[in-house]
C-alpha cells in the first residue's frame, strides 16, 4: 500500500505546539527570568502581533485627530475679555496683552461626521479591547508556567471562555485608564499651588497602583471563576503583597523604553529612523510578559497552593502548579 507524502506547510497555525521542556529552570527569580525570557522570546513576539490588535484602534483615532481638517482657535480664558476692550478704547497696555493672550492654535475641527467615526471607532475598542487581553494573558501564562503553547486556538479559547467577563472588565480598564491619564493631564496643567500639586501626586499614585494590579487582573480572570468584585479586591491586594516583585517588573519596562531611546539618540542622526517604530515590535509583548513573571508566582503561592491543599491536589513547590485552567468556586479560590 503506498503511503502518502506528508505536504510541507511554512506556516501552519493549527500546528502542535513543541510541548514542555525536559529542562526545568528552576524557581521565579531575576536570574531565571531571563533564562526563560530567551528560551520563549519568539514566542513573546508572536504575542505581541496579538497585542498591536488593541492599539489599532487609538492609532487610528490619534492619526485622525492630529492629520484631520483643522480650525484656528485660542486658548487664553481672558482673550473675549480683551477682545471686548479692544473695540471700546486702544491704549498702551492692552495691546501686548491683547497680542499675548490672542496667540491662536490650530485645532481639530469637530463636525459631526468627524465625531460619529471617532465614536464608532471608540465602541470598537471598547469591544475588543478586554477580550485581545483574556487570550494574549493566557498565552502569557501558559509561557510563564512552562507549558505548551498553541498560539491561534489558545486566544480564541481563552476568548470563548470568557466572553461576559472579559468584555466588562475591559471596558471598566479601558474607562478607568482613560480617566486616570485624563487626570494626570489636567492637574500637570495646573501645577503651581500646593493643592494642586498634591492632587497631580495623587493621580500618579494611583496610576501606579492600578498599573500593578492590571498586572494580576486577567491572570486571575483566565484562572479562576470570580465575580468582579473580587477580582478587583485581589488585585488590589496583590499589588500591595507583591509590590517588590511588581516595582521590578516595572524597572524592566522602563529599562527598555530608556534603551530604545538610547538607540534612537544614537541612530537618528545617522538617517536610521527605524528604531522610533522598534517599541511597536517588542514592547507589548515583553511587557505583558514581565508582568506575568512578576505576578504568577504570587498568585499560585496564595490562591492556587492554598486551593489545592484545601482540596487534596498537588502542591508544587516549583510553581508549575497543575490546576487545570480554572478553577471553578469562587469562595474557594478567593482566599485572600
């Protein structure tokens, strides 16, 4: 019986993954971070593809606002003041005041068409915002926790299963991030008396705590079945326990936006722009991964372990824990 020859695919995204090394790395320290950094770095950029999907949509909305039809205007509050005393009297005085404070910029000129696209395409990101998160989180983990990964059918698995709760939680990410950045624009405009620069201090605060329990966020939704409340009360308590493991992680990002700065005072004026794009390819893949190498370990030294003992199931002292991808009670999971 002739047997058939197998067809030679290039890219297969139904492919099997290649299964857990033999090698194990060891503990979830500094040092072995970047050994498994190195042994799934193609890996971390395939995600990454994953993750541009969420910035499309700000790109797109960023590109309209700054490159469409645009109409001069002012900016000084005193301006209509000046403007109203100039048709009455001329004097001195007024005129450079009424020159300083009638500079005029050019602003994005808001028809209604232009204001129907910006919002359709915000509904778009809110949609797809939470969910391009559940299934690049879940990838994430499975690389941290050392297990195979099949990138195609592992997103849209980790999307499927949760569907409801990934939408609500990236829509309340989305409006929380937005409010918060919003905020920290505002009181930086405003910075000059002690009040207002105790709130512009605040707001950093509290985008820093809320940056480190993102961290824990969609890791516990692609784990456990919790309702939002606790999922929002765990982070919070993670981003407090594990705040030595969250700092660092954060040192990380940030060393690689000083790098990539570095490389572009370097190269620039050698006519290779190429780097100002370079953060595009790798940072929100590496990012995400050094959030979850910082935040798996905590969350299976105080939720999953504690689980399982409770529960007669293995208890791994490696951090590979084998609980299966959710665990299912609630009260049970939520132990802190």
């Amino acid at each position: 019986m002739e047997q058939k020859k197998k067809k030679f695919k290039l890219f297969d995204l139904y492919r099997d993954g290649k299964g857990v090394e033999k090698e194990e790395i060891g503990p979830p320290n500094l040092k072995n971070f970047f050994k498994l950094f190195g042994r799934k770095f193609t890996k971390i950029l395939s995600v990454n593809l994953y993750m541009l999907l969420g910035i499309i949509p700000l790109a797109v909305m960023a590109y309209l606002f700054f490159t469409g039809e645009k109409t001069p205007s002012v900016t000084s509050a005193i301006y209509p003041a000046l403007f109203g005393a100039s048709q009455v009297v001329q004097t001195p005085a007024l005129a450079p005041l009424f020159a300083l404070n009638g500079i005029q910029f050019q602003l994005p000129f808001l028809t209604p068409g232009f204001i129907l696209l910006m919002a359709g395409i915000a509904i778009v990101w809110l949609g797809t915002f939470g969910y391009i998160n559940v299934g690049t989180t879940y990838i994430l983990r499975s690389l941290v926790r050392r297990e195979p990964v099949f990138m195609w059918s592992d997103f849209w698995y980790a999307i499927r299963r949760n569907k409801k709760q990934g939408l609500l939680l990236g829509i309340v990410d989305l409006v929380i991030l937005a409010l918060l950045i919003f905020d920290l624009v505002y009181f930086y405009n405003l910075i000059g008396s002690f009040a207002m620069d105790m709130m512009f201090f605040l707001i950093i605060a509290l985008l820093l705590i809320y940056n480190f329990m993102r961290y824990y966020l969609y890791l516990m939704l692609v784990t456990f079945d919790l309702p939002m409340g606790k999922l929002i009360k765990n982070a919070f308590i993670f981003s407090v326990v594990g705040i030595k493991r969250n700092v660092m992680a954060l040192l990380g990002m940030a060393a690689m936006l000083v790098l990539n700065y570095i490389l572009i005072m370097l190269l620039a004026p050698l006519g290779i722009i190429v780097v100002v794009i370079l953060p595009l390819v790798y940072f929100p893949g590496c990012a995400g991964f050094m959030a979850a190498y910082a935040a798996w370990p905590k969350i299976d030294d105080l939720m999953i372990k504690p689980y399982q003992r409770e529960h007669g199931g293995d208890d791994d002292s490696d951090g590979d824990s084998d609980d299966g991808d959710t665990l299912p009670d609630p009260d049970a999971a939520a132990l802190l």
